[in-house]
C-alpha cells in the first residue's frame, strides 16, 4: 500500500505544471489615446473606489498523469473588519489626492456643482451609494464588491466599462450607467469641459487569478492593490469621444494591513483529502479518475489603521501612473 501511494504521489508530482515568468505587461492599456489631445479643462463626473469583500476562485486541474487527483481547487476568500466610516474615508482621500495630483498636471479642475447643476444631468440618478455588486472577476472566478463616492461629489454615478456585473442583479445598474454615460457625454459637449471618470477596485487578497497551481493548489496572498482590469480612468471630451487609461498591472502595496487564516475546517480538509486518495487508487485500479478537487477558505481580517493607510497608498500610486499617462497624452 506504501508503495501505491507513493506512486500516486509521484505521478501527482510530475504532473504539476512547470512555471514561467510571464513577460511583464504594459502597465497601461491607453485606448483613444489621441482624443485627451488639447483638454485641459476638466471636470470629475465620477470617482468611484470599490472593495471586494468577498472572492470565489477556481481551477480545474488537468486530471494527472492517470485521471487522478481531478476536480476543482476553488478558494474562497473573506474579507472582515472593514467598516462603512473605513471604506468612506479611503474614498475621501483618494478623491483628494486625485483631484491634488490633477492640478499638479497641469489641469483646472472645474467644481462639481459646476457639473451636477447643468441641465445635462438634471434627470440622471444617483446609484445607490454605498453601491453593492456582484462582479465577474477573471475565468473561474467571481466576488462581491462595495463602492464608495467621495462626499464631495453629490452623486454616485458609473458609465459603461466601469464594472463588469456578474448576474441579473447588474442589468438595472447597467441600464443607469448607460444613461449617466450619455448625460456626462452631453455635459461635455454643451460646457466645452472634458469630464473624468474614475474607477478602482481594491483587492485584499492578491489572489493570482485564475489560478497559478502549485502542489498545494491556488495561492491566497495577503497584500493591499488596487486591480488590474478593473480599474480605470475615462476622459469624455468636448468633442464626445474617450480616451481611457486601463491598469494592466496592479497596483500593489506591502505591509502589515490585514490577517490571514485559513478558515477551512479540519473535518473538510480530512474529508477532501480522503476523497482525493480514493481517486488516485481507483486510477491506478483501472476504474478511472474521481474528480474530487480541493476548496479551502481563507479570512482575512483588516487591520485598522494600516488597512485606510495601505489602501490610499494603493490608490495614490494608481492615479499618479494614470495621470502622468493622461498628461502625457495632452
């Protein structure tokens, strides 16, 4: 029996994907980079900062050598401690960086009464704010997401491209994010104003998604960042055509800013493991591989204090790359 599952293990070894050092991607993906030529004035439409609270993530394994050891690892990653007077105040400080790194770029940076009292936006609604989604993140993997604006701005207003909704429940936020799309659109061709919409999402777990494999499955880091894909910044100009600056690459911080702890029960652990070694006898036994797979849950619990702190700095370094992108566009 020692020998059989070592034989097992063995072929669970060789089976398990070698890894490559990916090419580093562009940071930025810039689409319509000529239309942000010749703006200089702006206004903020929208400057929304989301935080996953909650991600699902998934990889099939490709079945071994002999069938065995199939199934799915899934991970499922919770984020705890993280107040509303928190996530408000991250807001507020990014949007005042922003606004401060902005100036410092050389733009004038209209009011936001300036916008939101035009005729142009005087049948747009605001979103719920706070605003709660449900995103499609990468393949295989799906999250719950918290939005927040900046109590400067009286409303909280999205456009199209700005969340990736997962489910029915998105169909009333896209419908409203396509009108608030057209009213910006309107306001910046009647003022002669460019309008900016932003839009970052902070993840807390650095989850690789969709999964780099490892022997011991998908690997759940702890680290503040703000994301990639979906995170971006959209110049609607006077002439009604966008320029939009997406991050590549996230945007991450180090440091002590929450917990981790795998929350994963022993009895399923126990159960998952005993499942996984039936398969593998069972290929070996000629009978085919059972596709038992993995799923294991990680807490992560924020720290106050260095959560607001690293999350601000995540989205500081964000908006100075997008920026400096934008600027050098004009």
């Amino acid at each position: 029996m020692r020998k059989l599952l070592a034989g097992i293990a063995m072929a669970v070894l060789l089976a398990q994907p070698i890894a490559i050092a990916a090419k580093e991607k562009e940071p930025v993906k810039i689409s319509g980079p000529s239309n942000a030529k010749g703006v200089t004035t702006v206004a903020i439409g929208a400057f929304n900062v989301g935080f996953i609270f909650e991600s699902i993530d998934r990889t099939a394994a490709s079945g071994g050598l002999m069938g065995a050891f199939g199934g799915t690892t899934k991970a499922k990653s919770e984020l705890v401690g993280v107040t509303p007077e928190m996530m408000q105040a991250i807001t507020d400080a990014a949007y005042a960086d922003f606004v401060s790194q902005l100036t410092a770029g050389g733009y004038a940076v209209q009011t936001a009464g300036d916008l939101f009292a035009h005729p142009a936006l005087a049948k747009t609604k605001s979103q719920a704010a706070p605003l709660d989604i449900n995103l499609a993140l990468e393949k295989g993997s799906k999250g719950k997401a918290t939005y927040f604006k900046p109590s400067a701005l009286p409303s909280l207003l999205m456009i199209p491209g700005d969340f990736m909704g997962s489910g029915m429940s998105s169909m009333g936020i896209n419908m409203a994010a396509g009108q608030a799309g057209m009213a910006l659109n309107n306001y910046a061709r009647e003022s002669g104003v460019g309008v900016i919409d932003v839009v970052y999402l902070i993840d807390f777990s650095q989850q690789k998604r969709p999964g780099a494999f490892s022997f011991g499955g998908l690997q759940v880091n702890s680290a503040l960042s703000v994301s990639a894909d979906y995170s971006r910044m959209t110049l609607i100009t006077p002439a009604g055509k966008q320029a939009v600056l997406t991050v590549k690459a996230p945007v991450a911080v180090e440091g002590e800013f929450v917990e981790k702890n795998d929350a994963t029960s022993g009895t399923d652990k126990a159960l998952q493991s005993g499942a996984n070694v039936a398969g593998g006898l069972a290929a070996v036994a000629g009978f085919g591989g059972l596709r038992f797979g993995k799923t294991r849950k990680f807490e992560f619990t924020a720290k106050p204090g260095n959560y607001e702190e690293g999350a601000a700095k995540a989205a500081s370094l964000a908006s100075q790359m997008l920026i400096g992108r934008l600027s050098a566009l004009r």
